[in-house]
C-alpha cells in the first residue's frame, strides 16, 4: 500500500489509551521491543530502522514540532539519494478507515487513520505488531512492528486470533535527505536541548489512544527524569 524504498543494510550516527502510557516505563529484558532505551542526542544519536526520534522543544516545522517519528526505512530512492523514512505515531486524523471510505477492512476498518507525515504521494501504510509467517510481512529493525501482511493480518483480527489494537494505518510518511537529517540532528539550543533517539516498546508505537503530541510528551518527560536532556 506504500511506495517502499529500496531497503539498506546501513545504519549511521546522525552525524552523517493514555492509561497505558502510565503503565509503561523502563523494562529491562533482553526483548529489544519490550524496553525504552535511549540512544543518544544530536549528533551522536543512533539513526536506524525501528528507533523513535524524539523532537526538541525548539523545533517548529508544521509536522514535525511536538513529534516521536518511527523510523521504519532507509535506503536509496528513484534518486539514488540516501533517504530515511519514518511515520508520526502521535498524530490521529478525525477519521476511521471505514470513514475515509475504505470498506474491504472487516473489524480493522474501525481502527484510526494517521498522519504519518508530508510526504508520500497520498499512500497509506499498514503496520502493526503481529509476526505473521510470510515474505509481504517485513519486520523492522529490532521493534517488534512489521510492515505488510495486510491481508492475513486482516483475516486473524476477523477471526478473532488477533487483536486489532496492535495495528496502525498512517498516511504519508515523513522523508528525511542525508544532509537535512544531519543538519537537524546537529542543532543544540543553549539548554542542551536537541532532536533525541530512543527505542521503545512496541506498544508503544502501536498505541491508538493518542491525542497529538501524546508520546512526545510521554518521551521527552522520560528523558528529562533521567536527565538526557
């Protein structure tokens, strides 16, 4: 459902419902997916398929001022420009899949569109937090979310196998070139303030109880009470 970019195995320091928020906080089993990690700030912040970048207070960018983007591609575009791609996961729409008259959905068309970001062409992508066995279903990086696999997602969460709360449709996506994401991520205020990498629970990105800003607010304040920023 989404213009894919071819994927790379490169990744690079950055220099090149709200009850269940109260319920999660730092975990520390070996499960990538299951735990918040912080992975540094400015230009030594980890940049890689399956982080969360974390926006300053100082960034006033329509999309991206008050924002948590996952990550979810990087990799070469029609340009052969190295891109990095990532969806706003605490942005909702006003609107059900249903409303936006998508209709062959089942049960899954109640769940919230998102506004993953600026870019894309109008495309919607699917993911979610389901491992599903087939090859249209790709996992990224250590998350724990995948994106694809729609439609056997589609017919477990029909069944009832699956819960339709771990699924999320985000349209557009937010597209970062490799000077702009350098330059963004090399801009520190005079309080240290500065774009910041974590990795999170899955939960956490598949959560529909967001209003906007939600899990900024959720990781910035995480951060700051261990003083990262």
């Amino acid at each position: 459902m989404s213009n894919r970019i071819p994927t790379s195995t490169r990744s690079y320091k950055a220099s090149i419902s709200k009850r269940s928020l109260a319920q999660q906080d730092d975990n520390d089993e070996k499960d990538p997916s299951n735990s918040f990690l912080f992975l540094g700030k400015s230009s030594s912040a980890t940049i890689e398929p399956g982080v969360v970048l974390v926006a300053p207070s100082h960034e006033y960018n329509h999309f991206l001022m008050r924002s948590a983007v996952f990550i979810y591609d990087q990799g070469l575009n029609e340009f052969d420009e190295m891109v990095t791609r990532g969806v706003i996961i605490d942005h909702p729409t006003a609107f059900t899949m249903n409303e936006m008259g998508v209709d062959e959905l089942g049960n899954l068309g109640e769940n919230i569109l998102w506004r993953g970001g600026d870019a894309g062409n109008d495309t919607v992508m699917f993911l979610h937090s389901h491992p599903i066995d087939n090859t249209s279903n790709n996992k990224i990086g250590v998350s724990g979310i995948y994106e694809g696999g729609l439609q056997e997602v589609k017919q477990k969460v029909n069944s009832g196998d699956l819960n339709s709360d771990g699924c999320k449709f985000f349209f557009n996506y937010i597209e970062f070139r490799e000077k702009e994401l350098q330059s963004i991520m090399s801009e520190t205020d005079s309080d240290g303030d500065a774009w910041a990498a974590m990795r999170v629970p899955k939960e956490f990105i598949t959560n529909g109880e967001y209003a906007r800003g939600d899990a900024w607010s959720y990781l910035r304040n995480h951060m700051k009470s261990r003083h990262y920023l």
